[in-house]
C-alpha cells in the first residue's frame, strides 16, 4: 500500500531533520582539536542559560568561533544551493539543470577573482562576489527578453552558456595575468570552494539575502507545478508564466550569489540534492522545498567534515562534492525507475 503525500513529506522531513542533527553534533565534535559530546552539551548549555561552564577557553572558542560558524555556513550555503537548483529544475523542466544555469556562479567567480587581483579586503571581495553574480543572471534574462523568442526557456538556457562561457574566459585571462606566487594560490582555493575563512560576521551577512530569496519560491509554490507543465497550458490556467518565471530566477540567483560569495564555486549540490529530495517526496515543489533544504544542509556539512579532517590539509569542497556526487549521481539515475516530472 502506497503512503500518503502528507506522509512521504513527514517521513522526509523527519529523516532529514535527523540526519542534519547528527552531522551538526559530529561536525562540533571532530577535528584536529578533538571536543567530547559532553564539554560540546556543556558549552551550549551554558551559553544558552548565561552561566560559566567551567571549560578551558580553548574549547570555548573552537565551539564558538572556529566550528560554529563553519557549521552554521555549511547549513545555510548547503540549503540554499538545494532550493535553488530545484527551482531551477522545475523552472526549466530538466532534471540536468543546476544554480548556475544562467552565469551565477562564473559571475561571482570574476567578482572575487577582480577582487583578489587588485587585492581588495574579503569584504570587498564577496560584495564584488556577489554583485557580479546578480550582474550575469541579469544580462542573460536581458538577452531572453530582448530576443523575445517563441521558447523562452531554451533561449535563457543557450544565452546562460554563452554568458557562462565568457565570463569563464575573463576568469582564465585574470588567472593568467596574477602573480603565480600570490594571488594565483588565492584564486585557485576560491574557485574550488572553501568554508575555512567564513566568520560568523559572514554568516549573519548573508542570511538576510537567502531569506528573501527564499519567500518567492513558497509564495509562488503551486504555481510552479503549473509551470512544468510548459508555457501555454500554464498561461491557459491562469498563470502569468512571465512573472513566475522572474520572480523564480530572481529568488533563485539571489540566494545562490549571496552564499557563492562567501563559500566560492561548489558544484553538485543544486545538481543532486533535489533528485535525492524528489525521490523521497515526489515532484511537487512544495513538498520538495523543505526536504531539499534538510539534504543539501546535511550534504554539505558531511562533505565539509570529511574536507577538514581526511587529510593533513584541507581538501577543496568543490572537489570532493564532485567526486562524491558523480558515482551517487549516476547510482540515482541507475536505480530510479519513476520517470521525472
């Protein structure tokens, strides 16, 4: 006997619940710097009631102000990169698609790649960041709007490439031209992705942004359902395809720039995530939102654990999401027989 779609959300949203709980506590306990789950109860209890707790400062500060917001960055950054490529995938109609789709995440890279370059704070490198990312979405969405195609969906899919495309090639022109010995080093680690520099400071900057971005996509939640069904049965239902279709990739590229800005390029997560989502709750975007956001916050905060603590020196995130993604990826696609929509 098949479940109930309120019981397959409840389910997902359970288990990811549960999961994310447990590599939260794991992501505070492990560590060159070992904590024990007790001093971790110990120190969040007593934070939490304004009392001593009669740890070493040492332990206080790698909970609080190294391993916090790391884990707080890797929640957010994790969730929002997952609602955004379901966004994408339902906007779109194609399971391939990914955040950054339309040029996002090539825009934030040349943001912070110019930003490196010319040697400019963090600060202002994740502004440029994330401006540069916004700045990319909208001239691809220009593009589509200017071309006024019959099937604007391909042409905003085809203008992201082109735009993707040279926005990459300014990243590599920057790469060739910056010292090899300095900030050749810095932009490489950046393009890979990294959770190692982010502050808690980081962290309350961008929470804003991945709100906002976030209300859109419930707000206009049934009517993405309508929208996968293609542009004219949609606009027969009453829907206006134009400004969903905006206010989708608005909220979307939003989200994605900002926690881009602050984690760099990680690929795999707005790619795998919703697939994972899909099959435990099905295609309805809004059963899917909540349970994607649980995921793609635990997947990443797995993948940033097994980042800091597989080797003597940090692993690039970007790498191991690929490398962890490609085989899970393709085992989904393997043993998923429900055909996508």
């Amino acid at each position: 006997m098949r479940s109930s779609p309120a019981a397959r959300v409840l389910s997902g949203v359970v288990i990811g619940s549960l999961i994310l709980a447990a590599l939260v506590a794991l992501a505070f306990v492990v560590g060159r710097f070992p904590v024990s789950p007790a001093e971790l109860a110990t120190a969040v209890w007593a934070r939490a009631t304004g009392r001593p707790s009669g740890l070493p400062a040492a332990v206080e500060t790698v909970i609080f102000n190294v391993r916090g917001p790391r884990v707080l960055a890797a929640v957010a950054v994790g969730a929002a990169l997952a609602v955004a490529g379901a966004a994408y995938q339902g906007l779109f109609r194609n399971p391939l698609v990914s955040p950054d789709i339309l040029g996002v995440s090539s825009g934030a890279a040349l943001g912070a790649v110019l930003g490196i370059y010319y040697s400019l704070s963090v600060v202002a490198i994740q502004v440029l960041a994330f401006v540069f990312g916004l700045a990319a979405v909208a001239a691809v969405y220009a593009i589509g709007a200017a071309l006024g195609a019959r099937d604007p969906v391909v042409v905003l899919v085809l203008a992201g490439v082109v735009i993707g495309t040279l926005l990459g090639s300014c990243v590599g022109l920057v790469k060739y031209l910056a010292d090899p010995y300095n900030q050749l080093p810095a932009i490489t680690f950046w393009l890979l992705g990294s959770l190692a520099g982010v502050t808690a400071g980081d962290v309350r900057a961008v929470l804003p942004a991945v709100v906002v971005g976030l209300i859109p996509l419930v707000l206009v939640r049934w009517r993405m359902n309508v929208m996968t069904l293609g542009d004219e049965e949609a606009q027969s239902l009453g829907v206006s395809t134009q400004r969903v279709r905006l206010a989708v990739i608005g909220a979307a590229t939003l989200m994605t720039a900002a926690v881009v800005s602050i984690s760099g390029v990680i690929g795999w997560i707005g790619l795998l995530v919703p697939h994972f989502a899909r099959l435990l709750v099905g295609p309805d975007f809004g059963r899917l939102l909540p349970v994607a956001m649980l995921l793609g916050s635990a997947y990443l905060l797995a993948v940033d654990t097994l980042a800091r603590t597989l080797a003597p020196i940090e692993i690039p995130l970007g790498v191991l999401t690929a490398v962890i993604g490609a085989p899970f990826f393709l085992w989904l696609l393997a043993t998923s027989r429900r055909e996508w929509s």
